[in-house]
C-alpha cells in the first residue's frame, strides 16, 4: 500500500452491460477507479467488491463516467 491515490476516482452516470469479455457490467451511481484510458476512450476500472459481488476489474467507455466530487453539500 502506497500512500495517495494513483487514479482517478470516477462516478459511473449510466448503465453499461459488458459486451466483449475484458468489459464489466456498472450501474449508474457506482463509484470506480479509473486505471488507464485508451485511444479509444475506453477506461480501465476497478471496480470494489459490494454486498453483491466481488471486485472486479475492466472496460467500460469513457462516456459513462464523471468526475467523482464526494457527497454534494447542498
């Protein structure tokens, strides 16, 4: 464990079902880490283990993601 963040941290704003094998399926709300983005603005993510599922890593496009700005305060 290394102190700091390496990534950023990502809001997901849209549903994505994964279609090809290196992708994984996010709700709009979830909260990922983004670890690399392509050429084709198709972010890596690592997505952490919820009461549901187990954490998992993969694509998802770029286009469904938003800056993560925390709890809004008002």
């Amino acid at each position: 464990g290394s102190s700091g963040s390496s990534g950023s941290t990502m809001t997901v704003i849209k549903d994505y079902y994964a279609l090809k094998e290196n992708e994984i399926c996010v709700s709009q709300g979830e909260v990922v880490q983004v670890l690399a983005v392509n050429q084709q603005n198709m972010c890596l993510v690592y997505q952490p283990a919820s009461d549901h599922s187990p954490a998992a890593e993969g694509w998802v496009p770029g286009s469904i993601l938003a800056p993560f700005s925390g709890p809004s305060s008002g």
